[in-house]
C-alpha cells in the first residue's frame, strides 16, 4: 500500500483540503503543497503494524524495531492500525501534540510524515539499506529546515492531513479480499475485493498519473485562488 496509497493521498487531498478553509480563514500555497505531501506520508502509517512493510525501512533499525513492537502490540497485520479508531487516535494526537507541545512536535511530526512520503512515492534508492534510508533522512531534514520558515506552530490542516492519509490507506486495503477490521476492536472484516492486492501493476500505473495530475493541480489552485 506505499505508492499506491500514497498516490492515491494526493489527489484526495486537494480535493478535500478546500473544506478546511473556513476553519483556517486561508491556506496559503505553501500551507497546500506540504499539506498535500504530508498527507501521502501519512497514508503510511497503518502499516506500522508490519514489520516487513515499506514503513519499517523508512528510518533503518529504529523504524523496524518500532514496527515490530506496534505489530505486537496491535495484534499483527491489519488489526488495530486499519481501524476507524487508528485514524481517529492519529487525527486526535497530532492536535493535542500540537497544542499540549507546541512546536517541536509540528516539526518532528514533520520530518516524519516527509521521511514517509520521501519513501513511498520512491524519491530514494530502492532497497532497506544506509544508502536507502540515509538518504531518506537526508532530504526529510532538509524538508523539515525549509518548512521551519513557513510553517506555523499549530496548523489547523495537520491533524486533518494525518487522519485523511490514513483512512485513504484503508480505503485502499478494504477493496482487496483480506480487507480491514475498520470497527476493531471487533472482528468484523470490511472487504469489497474488486484488486488482488495493494501495490499491483494496475494501481501503479493508474495511481501514478493521478500523482502527477494532483501534483499540477496544487500549483494551479495556489497561484488561481491567491486573495
């Protein structure tokens, strides 16, 4: 679910992130553009429960060691991280990070959102190797330092870019046949089996161009809808 989810993050982000914009009074172009990234990166995050998984890699030993101990905690794969209630605990911690910490919580959560987007939309050499996440580390810092000029302390699009990135990542797993327990901690699988899994030639070659598509359509609402 790394690049298909990911991609998928990004046109679904722009088409949502207008509805935020009477809770914020404006998104600014840089506001959208990293919302929008942010985003993809977040659409990782249910799969901390994999060890195996594109998410374990992004950070070399300490992501995989964090993933091994979220897979156990959560019960495994597609358990407690592919619910309602993950997407929910996501959205609701960033906020409170943001309010209760304040600003070195945006910018760590920052780095890593980039760190995830950085891999999952393959902007680093392939493999789980110090050449593969040192470079990851590498441009998410970079990233991070840029944004520390233009971010603000407690962005209102944060917690609703997290909790979105993370239910496209379940949509997207629903529509194979092992689904998602959406309802855990009930056992109950939601699945609409219409792929045979995550990650297929199918979605990369018909989520790719959408990347590319949402990408362009983020610059366009950016410089047409300036006050």
């Amino acid at each position: 679910m790394a690049w298909s989810g990911a991609a998928a993050a990004l046109p679904v982000a722009i088409l949502t992130y207008p509805t935020i914009q009477g809770v914020s009074g404006h998104l600014g172009p840089v506001d959208l553009i990293l919302g929008t990234f942010l985003t993809a990166g977040a659409a990782l995050l249910p799969d901390a429960d994999h060890p195996e998984g594109t998410i374990a890699h992004v950070l070399g030993p300490v992501s995989y060691t964090l993933c091994k101990l979220i897979s156990w905690i959560s019960g495994g794969h597609r358990h407690a991280t592919h619910s309602f209630a993950f997407v929910a605990a996501v959205a609701y911690g960033t906020w409170a990070g943001e309010h209760w910490i304040g600003r070195w919580f945006t910018l760590g959560l920052v780095f890593f959102l980039l760190a995830l987007a950085v891999r999952a939309l393959h902007l680093c050499p392939p493999g789980d190797g110090v050449k593969a996440w040192g470079t990851i580390v590498v441009l998410a810092v970079a990233g991070t330092f840029a944004m520390d000029h233009w971010i603000s302390d407690k962005p209102v699009w944060l917690p609703f870019s997290v909790g979105l990135g993370a239910l496209v990542h379940l949509v997207g797993d629903c529509l194979t046949d092992r689904g998602c327990r959406l309802f855990w901690p009930f056992k109950l699988r939601t699945r609409v089996p219409i792929i045979d899994r995550t990650g297929n030639k199918l979605e990369t070659w018909v989520l790719s161009p959408l990347f590319v598509l949402g990408t362009l359509a983020v610059l366009w609402y950016s410089l047409t809808h300036q006050p």
